[in-house]
C-alpha cells in the first residue's frame, strides 16, 4: 500500500466540493501537513462561528459519503485497512494503523489523508481519545462496543483482584471476556498495562507504572520474595532500567525508611510489610511476641520467633532480653513481660 498514492485518492474525492467547503475540510482534517484545525481557528479566518464551520463540515462529509462507493481509490485503502485490523483481532490503536501505513506514529499528511478517505467511507468503526482510551480502529461497531465492553470488564476484574495477573494468565482471568490480542488490548487501553515483568494491571498501581524510587524498589523487591539490602534494592531497580536514571543507593535508603510498606529487619535490610513484617526495633518484636503469647516462652523459642522477624544475630536478642525493667526471666529459665 502506497501511502503517497492517496493523495491522488482525496483529490479526486473532494474536487466537486466548493472552494470554502474543500478548503474546510481540509483543514478540519489537516490534508496538507497533517495539522488539524478547530471549528474557532477556521471560523475566525472566514469570520464566521465554529457552529456554521461545523454545519459547512457536516454537509460537505454526506455529500462525499454519496459518491465515495464510486471510486475505487477509496475501496482499496479501505480494504487494507480492514485486512490489517483483522489480523489484530479487529481492533487496531490508530496510530499503529499509521505507522503500518507511511512508517509513521505521526499526524502527517498522509496519515491524516488516510483518516480522511477511512472516515468518509464509514463502514470502519472508529472510537475517538478519551480517557479510558487512546483512538482506535475496528472492522464494525459491533466489534467495537465488544471491545469496549470487554476491557471495562476486565478493568473490574483486575480491581477485584486488587492485584497484578501474569500476561499468559489473562484469557483464563478474564473468563469469558475475548482477548484476542493483549498486546492491542493494552495498547489501546489507557487504565490497563504491563509492567517490565510481563503482568498486567491497573496504570493506577505501582506495581505496574512505578512513580518513583519507592515504587520501583516495591517492585523489585516484592519480585524477589525476600529481604534485601538497599544496596542490592538499588542494583536490582539499575539492573531492571525503569528509566535512563540510574537509582542513588543512599536515595533507596532515604525513601524506603520512610514508606511503610518497607520494615526495616536488620542491618540496612529492607522486606516488605505485607510478608507480615512490622516495624520497630529487636525490643519491639520481642515484647509483641510476649504479649501475643498466653504464656511465658523459653528463650530458644523467643530467638527463633525473633529470627522469623529480624535477620539479626541471636546475641542481639539475647542482649535485649537483659533489661530487667521489660522482662522478667522465671526461675525454669522463660521469659514473660514485667508486670507494671
């Protein structure tokens, strides 16, 4: 497909337009380089309201509508057009069908010719940016309002889920919902995308468009399932290239010690409180432990308990055992609080 053969196609098309109405068009549509016009601009260079700049466009796209099945330019380009959306699974991002077109995401004069000559034909669906979506293509309105339908199911699902879903489990997620093409799906959709490690979710979750070192160190550090170092936190967040800008090793630390969906389990080792970790010092975990418990506990059970919670050595536990004003040891050797 020849993208600057189409040029001949619209001229052809709009030649029995009259000169204002052609010109509108053309600048409604951004013909010559690909630059669209508002209904105002236009009506302020013919010194007229954007209403009548809209009328004056309305009129001359039925009165194209009537002659477009005529000429065969406009058929083969349709055609293609529709050949390529199919093989998406009938949905195509429209600035993909530009770039499958002249090469390029760009509003070009070519692009927006083809917009044009799509537009008038009208027997492609077209859903226009929002924000739920950025413009796509479909083979029919059917298929369109399909689509729809299936990601704003989805969209629920995920939120349902209150968490990300791995790319290849999708379609059994979704259930009955139709995910032909997930790389389409995610490119049209605004709400729903994949993170760097291939799992879907919400654009609002950080687990999927991580904001910031916080977010990128929860990332990576939920991924790899234990505790680490903020040193090892930055290396993983640089080896991951979220970015161009590598991530400062002192910053990780800053920022972790402050969020608390990080506790701090031993000597600059970070897990995240959702493993079940709580915050507070080696003092802390031992008096929650104690309270917790329904009755005294020997000091090899308070050290393991702790070890499950801190990664600290067992003569740091034992030290703070020693303070005789938080704990009281029993004559058969365990532990409880002291009584206030």
């Amino acid at each position: 497909m020849m993208s600057k053969d189409i040029q001949q196609v619209v001229v052809s098309l709009v030649k029995d337009l009259a000169p204002r109405n052609r010109d509108i068009i053309s600048r409604r549509f951004g013909l010559k380089n690909g630059k669209k016009e508002t209904l105002e601009s236009i009506g302020q260079g013919y010194g007229i309201t954007r209403e009548r700049v809209r009328q004056i466009e309305e009129f001359a796209l039925k009165q194209l509508s009537k002659s477009v099945f005529t000429n065969s330019g406009v058929a083969n380009y349709v055609n293609w057009a529709r050949d390529l959306i199919d093989s998406k699974g009938g949905v195509v991002k429209e600035k993909n069908l530009f770039k499958s077109f002249s090469g390029q995401e760009a509003d070009t004069s070519a692009n927006a010719s083809l917009l044009f000559v799509l537009s008038v034909d009208g027997s492609l669906a077209r859903s226009p940016e929002n924000d739920e979506f950025n413009a796509f293509w479909s083979s029919n309105s059917e298929k369109l309002n399909s689509f729809k339908n299936t990601m704003a199911l989805l969209t629920k699902a995920l939120e349902k889920n209150s968490g990300v879903v791995p790319a290849g489990d999708l379609p059994s997620f979704a259930k009955n919902n139709s995910i032909d093409n997930l790389d389409t799906c995610l490119s049209v959709s605004k709400t729903i995308s994949k993170n760097i490690f291939d799992e879907v979710g919400l654009v609002s979750w950080p687990e999927v468009k991580p904001r910031g070192v916080k977010d990128k160190a929860y990332l990576v550090l939920k991924k790899a399932k234990s505790p680490k170092h903020f040193g090892d936190i930055a290396k993983l967040i640089n080896e991951v290239s979220f970015s161009n800008k590598k991530a400062n090793v002192q910053t990780v630390h800053n920022e972790l010690i402050k969020d608390g969906r990080f506790v701090l389990v031993g000597r600059g080792m970070y897990a995240l409180s959702e493993w079940g970790y709580s915050s507070g010092t080696v003092k802390d975990v031992l008096v929650n432990i104690l309270k917790k418990s329904q009755k005294p506990l020997a000091k090899a059970s308070l050290v393991a308990k702790v070890m499950d919670a801190r990664m600290v050595k067992e003569n740091t536990i034992l030290l703070n055992l020693q303070d005789s004003k938080t704990f009281s040891k029993k004559e058969d050797g365990t532990y409880t609080l002291r009584k206030a």
